[in-house]
C-alpha cells in the first residue's frame, strides 16, 4: 500500500480520485491548494502526488517545481491531472519535474495505470530468477 497525497482545489475532484486511490487499497492523503499540498508533502512524504494544476495561492506548475527542487522531497514521483489539454502545457508541466501528465477528464484505468507505473511497485512481470 501505497500513501498518495492528492492536491486539488475541488471537492468533487479530491473525492472522486481519493475513491479511486483507495480502491486500489492505497491511503490517500489530500490538500486544497498547492501551498498546502507542498507543505504536506514535506511533511507527510507521500509515495506519490497527484497534483492539480489550476489551484489558488501556489499553481500546480508552481507547487509541483518546488517539490522537485526541494531536496527532502525531490525523490517523489508527481502527476499532474489537469484540464490543461494543451502540449505547451505538457511539456511546461514535464519541465517543472512532473513525471506523468494526465488530462481530465480521465477514467479509472488512465488513473490507476499512471499511479502503477510511476509508484515502481507495478508488476514486474514473471521473475527471471
């Protein structure tokens, strides 16, 4: 089991992913705003971090570049889930040290199969051993 913060501005949004994040039997932790969601970060050390990108206070762009700069938490794989559709957002998103970009809306496997490949902990596949 994993332990995935989710920042997000929107209740419905925190909710529907926060469902999704602990179907697939994770603990999900959550911030409204991407000040928050970086101080949670720093303080919780999530294995992951799926972060918004249209947000008050601290953007996601903005959130997700301090995260990565910031050497207690740079390690921590960040997907961006976002309703920027744009590739000038993708690749700016990317360039802040995002690891995965993905779009809303999306569905449960896009989500689910994004956290599985970035978590690490995916299945390898059959051992060579």
């Amino acid at each position: 089991m994993a332990r995935i913060l989710i920042v997000d501005d929107s209740p419905s949004q925190l909710m529907g992913i926060r469902r999704i994040v602990e179907k697939l039997g994770h603990e999900a932790l959550t911030a409204e705003d991407g000040a928050a969601g970086v101080e949670a970060a720093k303080r919780e050390l999530p294995d992951l971090i799926l972060m918004d990108v249209v947000m008050p206070n601290l953007n996601g762009f903005q959130a997700t570049r301090s995260i990565s700069r910031e050497p207690t938490t740079k390690h921590i794989p960040v997907i961006l889930v976002t309703t920027k559709d744009q590739e000038t957002d993708r690749m700016w998103g990317m360039r802040q040290g995002a690891r995965a970009y993905l779009t809303k809306p999306f569905s449960e496997e896009e989500l689910s199969e994004v956290i599985a490949s970035n978590l690490g902990g995916g299945d390898p596949g059959p051992s060579a051993a």
